[in-house]
C-alpha cells in the first residue's frame, strides 16, 4: 500500500499527491483510470458559469505554515490531488476496546465493512454539494463571493478523492466500486440520489448556499472530526487534512449571513422600520425571512447526525472506528461500557429526555456540540443586530422542530418547542419555514454582479478580502 512520503505535494505526477502514490503502480493505474470519470463528472455537474480563471489556493504542503499557495488558476486545469496529514509512528488508538494500541495501518478484516460505509457516507456528500451548488454563480453578488463559490466547489472535489483514495488502496474491487457509484449518484436524483437527505434538497440562491456552507458544512466539521480519531490511521490523517480545507467553507457561510444581517440592519436602522414588507421593497431580505431559512437548514441539518440513540455508533465506538469530538480531551475512562447519559426523547407523549447507556447516546453527544458551535454564530449575527441600535434576535429553533430523523420524526414542534396537532403545524408553519412567496422574493434579488468592486444591494461588503487582497481585486475572470 502506498504510504506517506513527506508533508509537501508532488505536482509533478499525473494525481499530485503526497502518499508516495509512484510507489504502487497498480493504485496507480486504477486512480488514474478512475481520472477521466472524475473529469466528466466535474464538466456536467460542476459549476455552470463558464470562468477563464479564478484566484485559487490549491494545497502544496500538509504542515501547518504555508500549507497552500494561491494564484489565478483556470478551473479545468485545477490540480485535484490526494493528501493526508503527516504521520504520527507513535499514534495509538485513543478510545474503544483497544485503547492504548497501535493505531492501524490496514483495515482489519472484522471491521472492513463498517469502515467502507464510513467512507462511503462521507465521500457521498462532497460531489453532492458541487451538484446542489452548480448554478449559483450565474447570480452570485460580486466576484468576491463568486470566487469563494468555486474554492469551495473545488475543494469539495478534492474531499471526493480523498475518500476514493481510500476506496481504491485499502477496499480492494468492493472499493473499487463503490468509487464508481459516488459519480453514478446525484443530488436530488429520482433514481440514484445521494445518500443524506440534506444532500438532496436544493440550493438555488445565496442565502441558501450561506446557510448551507454555516449549518450543514458545520456538521461536515463534526463528522469529520469524528472520524479523525479513528484507529485506522489513513482514515486519520485523511480528515484530519480535510479539516484544514473544511473551515474556509464555513468561514464563507459565517461571514455570509454576517453580511446578509448587516445589510439587512443597515436599510431598518435608516429607515427607523421593522416592517418586513418595506425591507422587502428596498431590495433587502427581511429578518423574519432570514431566521424562516435558519431555521430549516439547522433543523435538515441536525437530521444528518441520525437517531439520538443508535447501536451502530455505540458499535463503532467499541471497536475503534469513530470517536467523539476531540476525544483526547474528555476526562473519562474513553470506554463509557459502564456509563449513562440523558438524550432527547419523547416520554409519555410529551418532549423530554430519558436516560441511555453512554455508548448508544453518543449521535446525541456529537449533535449538542455542533448545536453548541451553531450558536456562537447566533451570537455573532444578534451582536450585528445589537451595534446597528435593533432589539429584533436572531435564534436556533427547538431541537425538535421540524425533524424528519430520529425521536421527534412522528411529532410536529414549534420553534420553542410546543407540540403541535398535525392542523396546527399546517397552519401556522408557513411563519417558521420559507414558503414559495418567501423563495420568490430571495431569488427576485439573486441578480449577478460580476464587476469589479461591486456588489449586490441585499448584501454588504466583506471587511476584507482573500489572502491580503482587497475586495476590489478582480478574484474571477469570466470567459
């Protein structure tokens, strides 16, 4: 199997990568065999606007200085490669039945296919977010936004190789399959959709895409932080380098609905209106509509962390496939057999909690800390809301509301988490999630601005630019 060859990419190789891939011709062969569908894959269902080139970082090194290097690149020519944090000789597994041992450097055969579903999953949705996001540029609000678009959309791509990678070196023709069905699914598809339902719906405008790359890119964040722990040290290091990229991602959907906010903020502190309708009218997206789009993509979002309790995830736990959220630093015995722990659950009917082994609970565990995370960009968003003189807040709905997965699947919550009769959620949920009028009006303002130093009225200006440049640098130059 190819192994690490040093922290610094190799650009020279067909697949630049630094896991000494010249070294095993026959992954070789098949990675580069597997090329030319990734290449057409990314031509149909990768961005749609057509770009002569776009100021880039591309990875060149996994340490944690000068780790990549930006610069106007054409985006067929993108350089795709495969990386994975340098290793560790030392590491040993930290949590499970074989705490204390060294970690894996091959799949062990009892857990082979766990691991491949693992990578499965997660390698699914990084194609499924270039599909859901491929028009937006067509109506992007300045070419800065533009130009963080295509960084995220083509580092989803490279999330995508680094699951194949995986697939291909250590799953064998199961693998090897499996690689090839990760191009033959597409998001929203009615006969081969992508395996997440979140990874299904559709992004059709910015305050979507901002909300998707702060909510749902967030749970990326913890899933990938749950598989950094594993025992099988490829796995490891594969997310752990994964994470570097993923925090940009959500750096554009914080600062995203930052700006949205401001704006927002802006046209009611000048006019001296709360009034949505003339918010509306002045070319900007009303609050209440802001939290309605918040509020749905939380809600789609917490149902990607599954059941609240669940044996698979206890199963995994065990066995050394996936932690928790920065397991070293849990002052506990990392095994949990004897421990309990109280998740959210129905009890007698009504929204409660009940009390489970540590073990099964753990989907509940990853979930508070990605709800916890959630809210420090409520904070950051109300925190505009208080400078610009508003009382109107912004807020994180029930963690029962509108949930399609696990304990509150069957019931219906109000955002403060009121059960609600079926009539009642039918009358009075068109104040909580967007309705077609709402979508109407956010897609009426997605008209693209793609000259230099513009930007659309519906949103402010970033308070900086990209690598040191100003928001004025032409980032994209569009064929």
């Amino acid at each position: 199997m190819a192994t690490a060859s040093g922290t610094t990419a190799d650009y020279s190789e067909k697949i630049p990568n630094n896991v000494g891939l010249h070294e095993d011709r026959r992954l070789q062969r098949a990675l580069e065999s597997w090329q030319p569908n990734f290449l057409s894959w990314w031509q149909e269902m990768g961005p749609a606007l057509p770009a002569r080139d776009v100021y880039l970082r591309t990875a060149v090194s996994v340490g944690r200085e000068g780790w990549a290097h930006f610069g106007h690149v054409a985006m067929r020519d993108y350089r795709w490669g495969i990386f994975l944090a340098e290793r560790d000789p030392d590491r040993r597994i930290g949590f499970g039945q074989y705490l204390g041992e060294p970690a894996w450097q091959q799949v062990p055969g009892e857990y082979r296919s766990q691991l491949r579903r693992l990578v499965v999953i997660q390698g699914d949705t990084e194609p499924a977010s270039v599909e859901q996001q491929r028009n937006l540029g067509a109506t992007a609000p300045s070419l800065y936004d533009l130009r963080n678009l295509f960084q995220v959309n083509v580092e989803e791509g490279r999330h995508l190789w680094a699951m194949v990678y995986l697939l291909h070196a250590y799953f064998g023709r199961d693998g090897r399959e499996e690689a090839e069905d990760l191009l033959r699914r597409n998001s929203g598809s009615a006969d081969a959709p992508r395996i997440l339902g979140a990874f299904n719906e559709e992004t059709p405008d910015w305050l979507s895409f901002f909300m998707f790359t702060y909510f749902t890119d967030r749970d990326g964040k913890y899933q990938l932080g749950t598989l950094k722990e594993s025992a099988f040290d490829p796995l490891s290091r594969t997310c752990e380098f994964m994470l570097k990229e993923e925090a940009h991602h959500m750096m554009v959907g914080t600062t995203g609905i930052d700006r949205v906010v401001e704006r927002t903020a802006q046209l009611m502190a000048e006019n001296d209106t709360d009034d949505g309708a003339e918010v509306a009218a002045r070319g900007a997206i009303p609050l209440e509509v802001i939290q309605k789009y918040l509020n749905f993509h939380y809600s789609v979002s917490l149902d990607l962390f599954g059941g609240e309790t669940s044996t698979n995830v206890a199963n995994y736990y065990s066995a050394g496939l996936k932690g928790r959220w920065l397991e070293g630093r849990r002052k506990d015995d990392h095994k949990l057999a004897d421990d309990g722990m109280l998740v959210d659950a129905l009890v007698d009917g009504q929204i409660g909690q009940a009390e489970v082994p540590a073990l099964t609970g753990l989907n509940t565990d990853l979930r508070r800390e990605y709800t916890a995370d959630c809210q420090s960009g409520v904070n950051r968003w109300n925190k505009i809301l208080a400078e610009a003189g508003l009382p109107q807040r912004l807020a994180l709905p029930h963690v029962a509301f509108n949930r399609k997965v696990g304990a509150f699947a069957g019931i219906e919550a109000s955002p403060d988490g009121q059960l609600l009769s079926a009539a009642e959620w039918a009358a009075r949920s068109p104040q909580w999630l967007p309705t077609d009028v709402d979508k109407t009006h956010v897609r009426s303002l997605m008209q693209p601005v793609h000259e230099r130093g513009k930007i659309a009225a519906w949103i402010a200006p970033p308070r900086a630019g990209i690598n040191g440049k100003p928001f004025d640098y032409e980032y994209v130059h569009l064929a």
